[in-house]
C-alpha cells in the first residue's frame, strides 16, 4: 500500500471515529488529494465533496474566494488558501476542510514565489490554520508532497491537533 493510501485511510478512520466529513479544495494538485482519499473503500462516509478550482475564476465561481485577492496577494497565498476552505465547507457542508494552491512547474514560478511553493490551510468548523511550503523536485514531486502534506494536516487537525506542528 503506498504512503498516500495509508494515510487516507488513517483520515478515515480517525473522521469515522468522529462521525465527520471532509471537503477538498485543490488547484496545483488537481484533484490528487481526492483522488487519494477514495482509494479507500466506504470513503463515502466521510468525503463529501471535492472541488478542483483550477483557475482563478472558478476559485471565485465555485468557493466564492473574492477576486480582490487574485491581484492583491495571487492564487498562491494564505488569503486564497484560507477563503478556498470556506467556500468548500459553505459549499459541501463539511465539518472538515483542506484547500492547497501552488506553483507546481516547471515554469509559473517568480522570485517572491518560485517553483515549488505551496500554501495549505486546514479547517476544522471555523478554525483556519495554513502554512507556506517549499518542495523540491518536478511538477509530479511537488504535487505528491502537496498532496501528503495535506492528508498530514488533515489526520493531526482531526485528532485535535495542530495541523501546521510537528
């Protein structure tokens, strides 16, 4: 069993445990997170709804992220992150939420965000956390790394912790 798998299956049992759902919001990982967690079978007690936003406008459309943040502070930020979370609980009616957006490559990247960046946030009803991240590697690592880190945060935050710690 690979690594993602195994950790989509410890989400689903500590949300099972909890009677609890889970939403995603992925741009860069295009719906891997998703895609990980139903691999596991009966994934439908405790997935809901995943949304792959890719472009800005379906951010917008889809999660309602205001589009004053596109220009202000770009896709790839903790603002977006944190608004993507929101619009997928509102959207899904999720308790739990996970949103990622980043700057998978080859190209796309910028001094102040170069390839590789990735920002995450975590919800639990109104609790936010996200962090910025760093991967190495090519377009395929990044959004694996994306998607791990993901799962991590998720599996901490739904077993009461703090899902940007450790």
């Amino acid at each position: 069993m690979s690594t993602l798998t195994e950790l989509a299956a410890q989400l689903g049992h500590v949300l099972q445990q909890k009677m609890a759902q889970v939403t995603t919001a992925e741009s860069c990982t295009g719906g891997g997170i998703a895609e990980a967690i139903t691999r596991i079978a009966g994934s439908s007690a405790w997935f809901e709804a995943g949304f792959v936003t890719y472009s800005n406008r379906q951010k917008s459309c889809q999660l309602r992220v205001p589009e004053h943040l596109f220009s202000e502070v770009g896709a790839v930020s903790r603002e977006v992150v944190e608004a993507m979370t929101r619009g997928a609980q509102a959207a899904s009616g999720a308790r739990y939420a996970v949103a990622v957006s980043g700057v998978a490559g080859p190209g796309g990247g910028s001094p102040e965000k170069p390839v590789g960046t990735v920002w995450l946030a975590w919800a639990c009803d109104d609790e936010r956390y996200s962090r910025r991240f760093q991967f190495d590697g090519d377009r395929q690592a990044v959004r694996e790394q994306s998607v791990k880190a993901a799962l991590v945060g998720l599996i901490r935050l739904a077993a009461g912790e703090n899902p940007i710690e450790g």
